[in-house]
C-alpha cells in the first residue's frame, strides 16, 4: 500500500502542478447566438458541480486541521452548446477544521482569471461522520455555496451528500449519494433569455482514500444523467 501510495501520490502531485501551471480554466460566459433552455441548463448544472467539490471522508483524523488544493471538472454526455466553457478545470483552496472527533467545519475558495471575467468561489458548511469501530464508516454533509464575477450570471447552491467508506483489499473505496440545490440569476438584457433559473441535481458519488500520515489524496467522480463531475484533492494535516 505504501509504494502504492508512493506512486499514485506523485504522479497526482505532478497532474495538479502542470494543471494549475498551465491549463485552460473553465470558461464562464453564459451568452450564446444559439442556445437552447436545455444546453442552458446543463451549462449551470456543471457550473454547479465545480462549485460545490465534495468533502472528503476523513474517518481517523490525526491533526485538528486539514488544508488542500483541488481541481475538478465536467464531462458532458452530448455535445453542447457551452461544450467549450464547461471543458476547462476549476481551481480551489480548502480548510476542514475538526470541531470535535466527529463534527468538522468545511470551507473552500477559489479566484482565478477566465476570459475578461474574475471569478470567485466560496463555500463553507459542516460534515458529521461516524466513529471508527463501525464496519462502514459513514459521513453526511451540508455545504452552502456561492459563485460571483462573471458578467452574465451568479449562482447559489445548497449541497447534500451522504457517503460509506468501504475497504476493498488495501483500497479504500468511497460510495455515495448527493443532491445539489441551485438557483441562479442573469443579467443578460435580452427579452429572449431568462431572468433566473431554479433546479436540483441527483448524483451517484464514487471515490478513493489515499491517506498516508498526515498527507492525504482524495480523487472523486460523481456521476449525473447529462454528465459526470471528476474532481481530485490533495491535503495536509497541521495542528
């Protein structure tokens, strides 16, 4: 598991640093010649999805503290006319603070340059997770989040996720559901696009458990009807 982990982490430690050095962020420009309410609407479902990054399912914390860089992205069923604008990665910052063994505050934040526009990101909420002497160690959270800088558009969203840790070999294999609760507003001035939309999102979660000391790797698909949400994290335990 050690060499396992040796390996794995640096081929992800190298992914993430060539990523954020030199991809293409996601695009954030909401207003199209074409479009349709669908595309629309697929197009915030995947805003939405790389807004609000999962927890991770720490069952046996040895530090107060965790602080990590994340990257996710989306990947659509069928072509799209916002294909370009969802297709790039979405940088972010964390904090999960341990309040007591069981109960942490979450809290995460992102800004960078897309286009013309400055985007920013922030969530925060609360994760409750079971104890360790539990076959499947378990983990519910609520996170509240907010998108803000792009010129057309802003989004609120409320997530819910609950999930297991299951081992599997020298593997530890997370499984779960979430429900993602959005709502945002345009400020396009045209008579033909909507003012404000309103949805919810049901996924499928499956992820993985790399935790080695205080370091810990934590990559995570979630999967949607109309597309797939992939994100990795990668923390460091302090305090």
């Amino acid at each position: 598991m050690i060499k396992f982990f040796s390996v794995t982490g640096k081929r992800i430690v190298l992914f993430m640093f060539f990523t954020f050095g030199f991809s293409q962020w996601a695009g954030y420009d909401v207003h199209q010649e074409e479009y349709s309410s669908t595309d629309l609407r697929i197009f915030i479902e995947g805003k939405t999805f790389g807004l609000s990054a999962n927890p991770s399912l720490i069952i046996s914390p040895k530090n107060r503290a965790y602080v990590g860089i994340g990257l996710s992205k989306n990947t659509l069923f069928r072509p799209n006319t916002y294909q370009k604008q969802l297709s790039g990665w979405v940088p972010n910052f964390s904090a999960d603070i341990f309040i007591t063994n069981n109960l942490y505050f979450i809290g995460r934040i992102s800004q960078f340059y897309s286009e013309e526009d400055i985007v920013h990101s922030h969530n925060f909420g609360f994760a409750l997770k079971s104890g360790e002497d539990v076959s499947y160690p378990w983990q519910t959270s609520v996170l509240f989040c907010n998108l803000s800088g792009p010129r057309d558009f802003a989004l609120r969203s409320v997530s819910l996720t609950m999930a297991i840790l299951i081992q599997a070999a020298d593997h530890q294999i997370q499984i779960g559901i979430g429900k993602e609760m959005y709502s945002a507003k345009f400020f396009l001035e045209d008579a033909n696009f909507p003012t404000a939309m309103k949805g919810e999102i049901n996924y499928i979660l499956l992820g993985m458990n790399f935790e080695r000391d205080s370091i810990g790797i934590f990559p995570q698909i979630r999967f949607h009807p109309r597309l797939i949400g992939t994100s990795v994290r990668m923390t460091w335990g302090i305090g």
